[in-house]
C-alpha cells in the first residue's frame, strides 16, 4: 500500500470540478451532487440567486442586472470566491454540517494532468474554504481511468481518453502512473461552436444558447457516421430579420463541420503512442481507446475515431461521472493503485 493512496483513504470527501458539470461524492454516502458549475448572481447586491441546473436554465433568459457565471474553466478554477459559493449552494446545509462534525476534514480533488501550480493551488485553496484540513489533488487521468474499471495497477498499457467540455486529455497508463499523455484544447464546447458557426454562415441562423447541444439538436440517431438520418430540422433565428424560423439541414455537411475541430484529437492520440515505448504500443493494438467524459456521448465519435486508428474504440457505462467514481473507489478503499502519482497540500 502506498502512502499516498492512505492519505486518500483518510479523506472524507472529493470533489470534480469540471467546466461543465461539478461532482461531488461522500465517503460513505456516495455521489450526493452531480450539477452544472453554474452560478446566476445579482450584480447589485452581490447575492447569489441559483446554482447548477436552475442557473443553467437561465442562461441567456436574464435582465441586466443578473449575471450567470461559470467558475470553473478546462478543469481550473479561475474565480476561487465564487467556486465555493457555489459549492456550499450544492451541498447543502445538512451535508456541510455532517461534514464539519468531522475532526480535521480531509477533502480529495481532481486535477488536470498538466495543471500549472496556480491551477493546483486554486483547487486546494477552493477546498480549504469550505473548512478542509488538508486537500489531495489526484490526476483527472489515473481517477476517471480507476472509475471505468481499467486495470491502471498492473504492468501493460491502458489507453484513455477524457473528453471534457473544454478540452480532451489522451494518455497511455501502465503501473498506476502516466506513460505519455497530451492535452488537446478540443472540447463539447468547440463542437457546439462548430456547428453554431456553420448554421450562422449557411442558413443564416442562431440557435439558442440553451439549444446548442448537438447530441440532442443536429446530430441524431449515428450522427457522426453517414449511417446517420440524411436530414435534420433546426429551430432558431433568423440573423436578418431577428424573428423564429426553422431550416432542414443536410447532416452529411454538419459532420464535416463538427468532424474539422476533431481532427485535432486524433493528432493528440498519434502524438501519445509515438511517445510510448513499443511494448506498450503492442498492448493498445488488442486493448484500444476507453473514451470517458461528457463529450465521449457524442454520437458517431467513437466510429470515428475507430475507423482513423484502426484499434478498438470503448465508450465507459457511465463516461459523465467516471472521474468522481475513481474518487470514491479511493476513498473507501476498493482498489490499491500502484505507484498512484498525487500531490498533497497540506495547509
């Protein structure tokens, strides 16, 4: 047993602090907080109005004077007050009281791989505020690759790739450590701005900011494979005029103009295998990609990235929350990583 991984095992909770979505799980009780890192404030007052899904909804549906906030930026936080806020919002009175009957509260983080140490200090320091003792910062690679059950402890190579909503991480892991890793600023977000700009330039239409989801909007059914329907209809607004309309769009055209931001992370994973040693590149040819993260649901990604590798391709049962998974898995002592590489701030 290492001794970082019975430092973990000390901790009482963690916390996934994604651009999109923030999780949190209690050792014990499980994950008790999956919502959008969203805040809506009052710019008058200061007040903090809603967090998560409500605060989501109103983004873009506000007055002036009610400003929606996303504290959280490609996995960093960059507004620390905000970030706590946030978080006592979501957890609750009852939750943070339990938590504070804790002697010398021990919290868990998830962190970029390539996080700087102004990234890593925002995160620790974000825990610290809400009365943690001492903060372990784990690799987002090594905790969403324990969630989805890949063997990270043993000595042959596992592939992930984490697709968040700012950015994807693409690594090879063997013994509980990263091999080769490559960070690819291609996210949900680029995808949706992909096809928010095409629809803009070749119909002359804006969706809604609440709209601009392509899992649910333009790409349907396979979407990124030509298998996919032949045509989709948009509702938004016409650019021109200012008032509601609806276009039926070829989706052939939308795959192009989604499938041009993605072509960066399939240079992302040929930058990973050629700095990996061969054995391990031997092992990736049976074992392939697990794709992980909110954006990994993309319809049609996995084809994709099958069809330009050639390896096998596998999508996790639940890709959203595999980071905070691991997390849990290490607190409560399921699984004994080897070499488990963390960083610990005490404070």
């Amino acid at each position: 047993m290492t001794d970082s991984l019975e430092q973990l095992r000390r901790c009482h909770f963690a916390v996934d602090l994604g651009a999109a979505r923030t999780r949190v799980y209690v050792k014990g009780a499980g994950l008790v907080v999956d919502q959008p890192s969203v805040a809506a404030v009052n710019m008058r007052t200061g007040g903090l109005i809603a967090v998560g899904e409500l605060a989501e909804q109103m983004t873009g549906r506000t007055p002036g004077y009610i400003r929606v906030v996303r504290p959280v930026s490609g996995g960093t936080v960059v507004d620390i007050d905000m970030a706590q806020r946030m978080l006592r919002q979501l957890l609750g009175e009852r939750l943070r009281r339990t938590l504070r009957r804790k002697p010398r509260l021990r919290a868990a983080a998830c962190t970029p791989h390539d996080a700087d140490p102004l990234a890593r200090r925002a995160a620790v320091e974000t825990l610290v505020g809400l009365g943690a003792w001492r903060v372990e910062l784990v690799d987002t690679l090594i905790a969403a690759a324990v969630g989805c059950g890949l063997p990270v402890q043993r000595p042959e190579a596992t592939m992930i790739m984490v697709c968040g909503a700012a950015a994807t991480q693409v690594a090879v892991l063997s013994l509980g450590s990263v091999v080769s890793a490559e960070r690819i600023p291609v996210g949900g977000e680029v995808v949706d701005h992909a096809i928010v700009q095409y629809l803009r330039h070749a119909h002359e239409l804006v969706l809604p900011s609440q709209s601009v989801r392509p899992l649910q909007l333009a790409l349907s059914g396979t979407g990124l494979t030509p298998e996919g329907p032949a045509r989709t209809e948009i509702h938004g607004r016409d650019v021109a005029t200012g008032l509601a309309r609806s276009v039926h769009v070829d989706t052939a055209t939308v795959r192009n103009a989604v499938q041009a931001p993605l072509t960066a992370v399939l240079d992302g994973i040929g930058q990973v295998l050629r700095d990996c040693p061969p054995d391990l590149v031997a092992d990736l040819a049976d074992r392939g990609i697990m794709m992980v993260g909110g954006s990994a649901l993309l319809p049609g990604f996995d084809h994709m990235l099958r069809a330009a590798t050639g390896m096998p391709v596998h999508i996790a049962e639940r890709p959203d929350v595999c980071a905070a998974l691991g997390l849990g898995a290490m607190l409560e002592g399921r699984i004994e990583p080897v070499g488990l590489d963390l960083d610990s701030v005490s404070t």
